[in-house]
C-alpha cells in the first residue's frame, strides 16, 4: 500500500478501492505506523512532476497538440499547461 501512496501518488479512496478495503481505515494504518501523510496539494505537484517528461515530449518533441495528447493519452490540456508551467525550470539547469 505504501508503494500504491507514495510511488503511483494515489489517493486513500483509490488504494481502498483497489485492495477492496475502507479508506478511512487505511489512513488509520498510514498514521499508526508512522507513514508520511500528503496534503492533496503536495500529491498533486509530485504527479505533475512525475508527468512532466511525459508531456514535454509528447507536446514538443513529437509536435502533438494538447487536443491530440488529450485524445490519445487522456491528459487535459489544463493539466498539460500546468504541468509544463511549473517545471519547465528543469530543462534551464
């Protein structure tokens, strides 16, 4: 459950409903041991970074559309903007 939070960044209602368990409980277990707990801001930023290589290649080197990177790979052009707005930093180190 720790490698569904912290590495697939997802939330306590999905790794519930993926090991068929209540999510409050989860989060129980998550704080009786002592597991870092994200806000949902911070899950969010960690994700957009994760997607970054992602979407810059898709939407510069390959020269799609964020229209076309919303059809065939179901990110919205919102996210997409967001996305290279707030890490395109990384490409000027």
């Amino acid at each position: 459950m720790l490698k569904m939070y912290n590495e697939d960044l997802l939330s306590f209602e999905q790794i519930a409903e993926a090991t068929k368990a209540d999510w409050w409980t989860i989060k129980q277990m998550f704080k009786a041991k002592g597991a870092n707990i994200l806000t949902t801001k911070e899950r969010g930023m960690k994700r957009r970074a994760r997607d970054f290589e992602r979407i810059y290649n898709l939407h510069y080197v390959e020269g799609l559309s964020l229209t076309k990177i919303y059809k065939d790979y179901e990110l919205s052009p919102p996210y997409c903007r967001q996305v290279l707005q707030e890490n395109i930093h990384k490409l000027k180190k």
